[in-house]
C-alpha cells in the first residue's frame, strides 16, 4: 500500500538535517506511494508517509495521520482487512471517525486501546509506526507471518526506520557497507532475505515483531509465533470428518477472499494455473465479477499460461499474457535485485516483476496471489520426504531394531528432523559451526519438533513440523519478493491464504488432511475440485520455471569482478567459480545475481548499466 520513514532522536529535538534526511528516504520509496506524500515532525520524531490509495482515496485519509487531540501519531502500510469489524466496536466505545479509511481505524485502535492489545486484533498485512505523545513511546510492528516490510538501524543519536534498506541508505552519514558475513549466508542457501540485511549497521523488524521505542533503548517483542499459538490437542483429538472439513475450508477461503476483495479501486489476480492461485482466481471472481487474470509467458522453455487459460476459461475471466524474453529478461534482472536488495537468486523474480509493471501499465493497483497455501496445507515434496526417516519407528520396523539404536538415532535426527534441516541425515549434524551460520533457523528446528511432541507418529510430527518450519523459512523469502517486486512497480500484492483463521486452522490440522495418498495439499484439493479444472489441480507441481538459456553466457561477470574480492577467492580459483556459474543453472543465478548486487551497492552502477554488461557478457560467451 505505502511506504513508511522516520527518524527518532535519541536525545536532542530533530533538525533540519533530519527533515532533509526524511525527505531523501521518500524519494527513494515513491515507487511504493506515487499518488501522495507527507511528513510530520514533533520533538525528538520525525514521519514521512508516501501513500499509494487502495481504501479511501480522499485527502482526509492522508498520512502521517493524527487522533483529534493530536496525541497519536501513525504511518501505515498495508492493509487490515477486518478494519470495519474494529470501527464497529470502537465507535460503540465511543471513538468518532473522520474517514473511512482503515488507516484511521488502526490508529484509533491502537490509542484507545495500546498497542499490546490492539495489534493481534489486526487481521491481515502490516508494518507502522505509532508515536503515543502520552508516555512518548514510538511502536513499531510488522503483522504475524511478515507479509509487509520494515528496516531499522540504530546509530549513537538516532534510529532510523522505512519499507526498505535503500531509504536509509539515503540518510547523510549512514555508511552503505555490504556485509561479508550476510554474502557467506546467502552463497550457502540460507533463508535470509525477510529478517536480515545485507548491509551493515541495518537489521529488520521480524514477523510478529513489537518494538516500543523510548528513553531506555528499544524494548523488542513479538505479539505471535506458531509455537505459541499452537494446541497440539487440536490435532490429536481432530475427529471432524473430510466432509466437515470441506465444508469449514471452503468457507474460510471465501470469507478470505472476500476481505482481500475490499479496495476503492482495480484488483486483479495473478493466475499461473496451479491449484492456489487457480482458487483464489475462481473465489475472487464472485466478489469483483469484473476480475481479470495475468500470467507470465516465457518466450523460452516451459510456460504455464495454457494452463492458466484453462483455468480462465472454467472461472469466466479473460486473462492476459505477459511475455518475457531474453532481452526483457536482462533488462529486468538488474532492477529485481536493486529493489529485492539482494542477489536475486530465483528466475522468477523477473517474472514476478514483469507482470507487476503490466499490471500498473493496465492501472492495476491490487493482485490477488495464492502464496502461502503450500507452506500452511503440506504442499512442497521435501515437507513429505521429511517423513522417510522418521519411519524407523513405525511398525513393524521397530521390531528389527534395539532399543538404545532407537534412541541414539532419535537423538541424533531431532538436531535436523526436516529433510530441508542444515545435516538431515548425515555426519554434520551435530556441527556447531554449520548451525552458527544462521542459529535462529537451524535451533528453530528441534524446538518446533519437540513442541509437536503429542503428535504420533513421528513421521506425522515431522511432516506436520517441516511445514511450519517453512513458515519462517521458504515462505519468508517469497513474502519478501512478493513485497518488494510489486511495490516496485507500486502494485499491491495481497495473499489471502495468510489470513488470520486460515493460518489458526491451518496449523491445527492433522497430517493426513495436508498429505494423503501421496498427494499433498489433498483437503485443499478437494475443495478446489468444485472451481477449477481437476486437470489443474492433479498435474504435476512445477513451481515456476524460467529456461537457463535466459542467463547462459552471464558468468562472464564473475571475472574480475566485486564478488571475487569481497570472498577473497584466490586467483586459481577463479576458473572453477566461473566454470560452476557455467555448468549449473542454480549457482549461477546465486553467483551472478550477488555481483550484480554488489556492482549496484559497492560499485555505485546503475541497473542499465548492469544490462548492457549481461548482453556483452552472453554474447562473449558464444563467441567463445
């Protein structure tokens, strides 16, 4: 929806080289609020607000937005989707509204009732901050599963906070240093993108995070984590038959959808022929029966857009084609990973991209997605492979096995009981060292499992776990995507499988309602077989794929390059680097997309640049 900056000074009142800095980060966020901007300044605070209008396009719902004594402050970004439920309630407590706007009913909930209670309330997609003149506290928070965004960055004098790293990057004084250590995580597949910055000096807020800010430091908790919201008697003691749960599934989806079909202007869906976005596609089409669809087309290799115009043509929606060739492809590489950030290491982050600058050519403001239903239904093959070696415990298998073998292996498998888990199944497992790279994730692991400790068996508990696991791991970085490659074409992109009953009921359902008969996401399935073609719905789970002749030829680029010195790769090594960015397709999206990254930020290139030095880098290549 927007874009949010500020600056709080620790000790002395802001100057004028704060408000100069405030507006430096708006201008670097305008991509994420062309149609407004504000700021607002007070004592030791300083907001800027860049405002894209989805809810209520009337000035009045302008940000920084104030209560009417002026004793809270709010810049906001997102949306709560179940604001009128809240206003309703207000209102009866006696709050008086200007706008209708669910900008003014967060920051309305969030004076009249504090932040502690007011943010579970908030049931959808958020980052703000929220200044309470009344004890001169600053809050700010990032909704459960981290859909929307926020950096911070604390120096002697001050803390800086926006939507993204680049803002503060612009702030005078605030040094850009790429850090190493956050290169060494990436380069080693570790899931990072959401929670942490790969520059120093600038941390993110996490998922669920709810920070208070005032004269003693910054005060950092978190509202929710599955682990704490999870009842594992729910899913021991589920006796609900498939019909029963049909039935409830398919209303949650549609109260969902619903919610996320709510905006004062276009919305689209993002419709790739698979099971999710296929449903929200079909769901949505009740609700705004003007929908339309988009698909990404490939010019290379493998496209889903026939299967997406099967699913178009069941639901009644026309969809549109968005092409991608070698020449857009290069020409939109570099911009992916100016705005991600990071090295971009996924093909279809350019897609992702191409079809977000469609949708705002069309005058899309607002697309529809099914992120988020793999991770919370049992969609993904490694969540189901998680369960092989756990099956030393059924029956009868156990019979061949002694008890102290049982043990030592159990021990063992619970540091990585995930097929995705840092040395499942192998010697490194108990690698001190291994798990340091990324300690919050790779602890995170065993502790999820042992939560999970009444569900039997184990290799129910394991799947079951592997799940939420991918809630703070493979889904944070394609949350992270999602948000800053549609924003960077000022579109909102909107994943009404995170809604607040659907994650609670979600993580609460048994294995067999998430993987049954080797099919995952079989409850889901069921549902979707009553809106979609069930050609869709039972073909073979792809993801999406670009082809590799897109970026052969570029690990050209690793020669002489910034990455070579920031990894301090010895010159004899270099020809094994390139020749692996050669070979594999995988490696050399990783390798590339990080000297690019480091070109952008430590070079001080510009993204067209960066395109002309692929094109002559593929064309050295055939010429070799």
């Amino acid at each position: 929806m927007c874009g949010i900056a500020g600056v709080w000074r620790k000790r002395d009142p802001i100057g004028a080289a704060d408000l100069s800095n405030i507006a430096r980060m708006m201008q670097v966020l305008a991509h994420r609020g062309p149609d407004d901007h504000d700021s607002w300044s007070c004592g030791r605070l300083a907001l800027g607000h860049r405002r894209l209008t989805i809810i209520d396009p009337s000035p009045a719902a302008r940000e920084p937005m104030l209560t009417a004594c002026g004793q809270g402050v709010l810049v906001y970004n997102g949306e709560v989707y179940n604001y009128r439920t809240l206003r309703q309630v207000l209102e009866t407590e006696g709050c008086v509204f200007r706008t209708v706007s669910d900008a003014e009913v967060v920051l309305q909930a969030l004076h009249h009732w504090s932040p502690e209670k007011a943010v579970p309330l908030f049931d959808g997609m958020f980052s703000f901050a929220y200044f309470d003149a009344r004890d001169g506290a600053l809050w700010l928070a990032r909704d459960r599963l981290g859909i929307k965004p926020m950096s911070v960055a604390e120096t002697d004098g001050r803390i800086l906070f926006a939507s993204e790293d680049k803002a503060i990057l612009a702030c005078e004084g605030f040094p850009c240093r790429v850090d190493a250590r956050e290169i060494t995580l990436r380069l080693a597949w570790q899931s990072r993108d959401s929670s942490y910055s790969l520059f120093e000096g600038i941390e993110r807020l996490p998922p669920a995070g709810l920070w208070k800010i005032a004269d003693g430091g910054i005060e950092r908790r978190r509202f929710w984590h599955v682990l704490d919201a999870l009842e594992t008697a729910r899913i021991t003691g589920d006796t609900a038959s498939d019909a029963e749960h049909m039935a409830t599934l398919q209303a949650l989806i549609e109260d969902s959808v619903e919610l996320h079909c709510i905006a004062d202007t276009s919305i689209a869906a993002a419709c790739s022929g698979g099971v999710d976005s296929g449903l929200i596609t079909a769901l949505a089409k009740r609700f705004r029966p003007e929908i339309h669809g988009y698909v990404v087309d490939p010019l290379l290799g493998h496209s889903e857009a026939g299967n997406a115009e099967r699913t178009g043509r069941h639901v009644g929606i026309s969809l549109r084609r968005v092409p991608v060739d070698r020449n857009r492809f290069f020409e939109l590489w570099p911009k992916v990973i100016w705005h991600l950030e990071s090295d971009g290491w996924h093909a279809s982050h350019v897609g992702l991209l191409a079809m977000a600058e469609q949708c705002h050519a069309d005058g899309v403001k607002v697309l529809l997605t099914g992120e988020g239903s793999d991770e919370l239904f049992g969609g993904y093959a490694w969540q189901a492979s998680s369960m092989r070696a756990w099956r030393a415990w059924s029956w009868p298998a156990r019979l061949f096995r002694s008890k102290r073998w049982l043990e030592r292996k159990f021990q063992r498998l619970r540091q990585a009981p995930f097929s995705r888990s840092i040395g499942h199944g192998g010697g490194w497992s108990h690698n001190a060292v291994l798990r340091a790279l990324s300690p919050d994730l790779n602890f995170l692991q065993p502790e999820i499992f042992d939560r999970l400790q009444p569900v039997t068996p184990l290799t129910d508990r394991a799947f079951l776990g592997s799940c939420f696991f991918d809630m703070y791991s493979h889904l944070q970085d394609l949350l992270h995507r999602h948000d800053r490659l549609s924003m960077a074409a000022s579109v909102e992109l909107r994943v009404p499988f995170l809604e607040n009953r659907l994650i609670d009921y979600a993580i609460h359902l048994p294995r067999r309602h998430k993987y049954r008969d080797k099919t995952g996401k079989w409850l889901l399935k069921k549902v979707a077989e009553k809106h979609i073609p069930r050609e869709n719905i039972h073909a073979p789970k792809v993801g999406f794929e670009i082809s590799p002749h897109f970026t052969a030829g570029t690990h050209g680029l690793l020669r002489g390059g910034f990455l070579r010195d920031a990894m301090k790769w010895p010159a004899a090594s270099i020809d094994d680097f390139v020749g692996l960015a050669r070979r594999d397709v995988a490696s050399r999206l990783r390798l590339v997309g990080m000297e690019l990254f480091l070109r952008l930020h430590a070079g001080g290139e510009t993204t067209g640049n960066l395109t002309e030095a692929l094109h002559a880098a593929a064309r050295d290549a055939d010429r070799a």
